[in-house]
C-alpha cells in the first residue's frame, strides 16, 4: 500500500506545453527548413533585384514615358519603387506561407504535432504568430533597402524622402502587407492541406481575380476589385490615396486583415473538428 502510494506521490505531473513552447517549437521548425530559407533568400533577391531594375527602366525610359503616367509616379514615387520589387517577390511569400502548414499534412507531420499538442488551436496560433513575426522583421527590412534602391535612381525624375507625408508609414507598410498576404497563405493553406491547390488558390487570389474583377461593369466592378484583399491590402504600401482609390491605406489593410481573420476562423474550426 506504502509503495503503491509512494509510485503515485513519484509519478512526474504531465504538463500541457505553455504557448511559449509552442512558438519555439515552430521557430525550430521553419527555421530548421532548407525550403524555409531558400525561399526568403529568393524574397529578398527579386525584392531588390526586381526594384533596381524596374526603377531604372523607369528612369531610361522617362522622356518616352506618357506624361499621364509621368503624372502618376511623381504624385507618389513611393508607390513605384515598392510595388517594382513586390509584384513578383510577394508570390515567394504566398508559396511560403501555404507550405509552412500545407508541408506538414503532406509528409504527415502534422500527426506528431498534434500529438504533442492537443489542443490544435494554440498550436495554429503559434505557427501564425512565428511565420507573421519572421515575414514582417524580413518583409520591413526589405522595404527600406528597397526605397534606397529606388530614390536615388528616381531622383531626378521623382524626387521622394524619408520624411515626406506619408512616406514612412508606406515604407514600413510594405512589411506589414507581406506579413498579412504570408498569414493570409498560411491561413489558406490551412484550410485546403494541400501544397499544390494551397498555391494554385492563394495565387488566384493575389494575381487572377483583381483583373477579373476589374472587368465587370460600372461601380459593382471597382467595388468588387478595390475590396479584394491583396488589392486592398497593398493601399498600405501607398504615401498617398489615389484619386480612384475607394479606401485609404489603412481602410485598406482592415479589409485585408478581415479576410485573413476570416480565414483563419475556418482554418481553426477545421482543425478542431476535422482528423489530421
């Protein structure tokens, strides 16, 4: 009886894993990754390679250029330096954030995950918050190098600062919006658990709907476009709102983060209810 009550007094309490755990556990993971890295070195290379060379374009070609689109990138310099280096580089976030949750289910992973953390939904809030974080300190830092890329070769033809108007915000804006488009892949690749239709979906979003839906007639057709989230969510990256822009930047970026949210509601529900 003594030693039976002693084996019970000895038995070592099993402690539910707290959430700090939990984010280091997913650190460990994505950064333990070879895809993880080659793809944030592929993000930063066509980031600044793609803003050099698309700004320098822009340069050469500035007398050919038309004096309406002369206009448009003198009324925002900013505007045209990040969006050169985010139209491709975003799509290295989107691939990203889809095989940072879709890659576990595909290899099984995700088994031995959620094994040592039952409850699935903290173990989601911690792979967002590592994945949100990691973008958002790589996405920002990018940003800056590649407003300094782009203003001195622009200068003479778009002069911009630092310190202008809403110049900063637009800058570091460029961080907070791949930061979201990478949660808004993670949150999608949540929810389909397949790496190939998780891109192929996240994709489509970001780069086929925004011209479909820029064909629909009249003002059902500008407000299906400007509310779509990589459209809205790129006002951020903007010193200033164009005259045929429905939200403000950071309106913008609220309609980005609701459909993230959205999203991610889905994703946890199907992970409490559904088998790994």
């Amino acid at each position: 009886m003594t030693t039976a009550a002693h084996a019970v007094r000895t038995t070592p309490e099993v402690r539910k894993p707290g959430f700090g755990r939990l984010l280091l556990s997913e650190w460990t993971k994505i950064r333990s990754v070879r895809s993880t890295v080659w793809s944030l070195v592929l993000l930063v290379l066509l980031d600044l390679g793609f803003t050099a060379l698309l700004c320098g374009l822009t340069a050469a070609q500035w007398s050919k250029t038309d004096v309406t689109a002369q206009a448009a990138i003198k009324a925002d310099p900013t505007s045209t330096i990040l969006g050169s280096g985010f139209f491709l580089s975003q799509l290295t976030v989107c691939v990203l954030g889809v095989m940072v949750i879709a890659s576990e289910y595909s290899t099984g992973m995700i088994r031995a995950s959620l094994l040592a953390v039952p409850r699935r939904v903290p173990m989601l809030a911690a792979k967002a918050v590592v994945f949100t974080l990691l973008i958002f300190v790589l996405g920002t830092a990018v940003s800056f190098a590649s407003f300094f890329i782009g203003q001195p070769i622009l200068h003479s033809k778009a002069p911009v600062s630092l310190g202008d108007p809403g110049v900063l915000r637009a800058v570091i804006g460029g961080g907070l919006y791949l930061a979201m488009l990478g949660l808004f892949a993670l949150a999608l690749g949540a929810i389909i658990r397949h790496t190939a239709a998780g891109i192929t979906g996240v994709i489509g979003f970001v780069l086929v709907l925004a011209p479909l839906a820029a064909l629909l007639p009249g003002s059902l057709g500008k407000h299906v476009h400007a509310y779509l989230p990589s459209e809205a969510g790129q006002l951020i990256a903007k010193a200033h709102q164009a005259d045929h822009d429905l939200l403000t930047p950071w309106q913008g970026y609220g309609v980005f983060a609701i459909w993230t949210v959205a999203l991610l509601v889905i994703a946890a529900v199907q992970l409490r209810s559904r088998d790994a």
